[in-house]
C-alpha cells in the first residue's frame, strides 16, 4: 500500500498482477486466485459484485458453461483494476456522505467526504449479492438493506460523524 498526502492506493504491481490473468480462466483453481486477488482491491473498485456475480457460480462443484458473460466480468474488473484511483483518508472535520444503490442481484456503497471547498474525494467501495432470500424483496427492502450494509462496512468511517 502506498500511502501519502492522505491518499492511499494499492502498489502499482499489484494491478499489473491481474492483469495477467487471461480473460478466460481455465479452471476453479485460476478463478479463485483471479478472485483472491480482486478482493485485495476491493475497496477501490465501484460496482465490483455486479462482476464477480457471474463469475462465483464457476467455483460450484458442477459449474455451468464458462461463456461470453463470464469473460466480459473479467474483462471489466481488469479495466477498473487499471483505473483505480487514490482513495481520501477522512479527516476528523470532514462531512461523510455515505451513498448506496442496489439491483436485483447486488448492492453497492461508497463512503465520500466533503471538504471545506465543497469538494467531494471517494475514501472507500464495498459491494455484495443478495442472499437467495434477498433476492425476493421488493425493491424498495433491498435499497434499505443497502444502506444497512453501508453503515456496517464503514461504521469506523461513520462513528462519532453526521452523515
């Protein structure tokens, strides 16, 4: 981790890593590197599970078809590996903006700060699927549950700060 002028961000290596991985990946053994090495970027990556949802089922005991759907995961969690920006270390005084979405399949959040110039700097992603069970509430439930999972994921962020 490289950290300075209160930005921290993953070594430049560790992107070049991934990038390695060919866009079809050959067996369960591949995808669970290939996704071990996703989750160290995690934080630093928007809208990561609306990938990696396609590519989870692959590392069941009978695994579908690897298809084009799987391969276009891969490919853009590589392209937002190449992209990751810095991520804002909060400071004490400034405001934290938590803002949260979710779909059929997946929910997001990403913790902002506002600085004294109204300027917003992105400190963190997390993102996740729905549990089966999830999968049926209504929509308005799982925006809900969105935001229940923000607040949890950055509770040492939130903690002591309005928001």
């Amino acid at each position: 981790m490289e950290i300075s002028d209160g930005r921290y961000q993953p070594q430049p290596h560790v992107a070049q890593e991934l990038l390695k991985f060919p866009d079809e990946l050959s067996s369960q053994k591949t995808i669970q590197q290939f996704l071990g090495l996703v989750n160290d970027m995690a934080d630093f990556l928007p809208k990561l599970s609306h990938h990696t949802v396609w590519l989870f089922p692959m590392l069941k005991k009978n695994p579908p078809q690897w298809t084009s759907r799987q391969i276009e995961a891969v490919k853009a969690i590589k392209s937002l590996a190449e992209k990751m920006p810095p991520l804002k270390i909060p400071a004490s005084s400034e405001k934290r903006i938590l803002q949260t979405d979710a779909s059929d399949e997946c929910w997001g959040t990403v913790l902002l700060v506002q600085d004294n110039n109204n300027k917003r700097h992105v400190c963190g992603y997390k993102s996740g699927t729905f549990k089966a069970s999830e999968k049926h509430y209504h929509s308005t439930f799982k925006k809900i549950l969105a935001v229940k999972r923000g607040i949890e994921m950055f509770q040492f962020h939130l903690i002591g700060h309005d928001f």
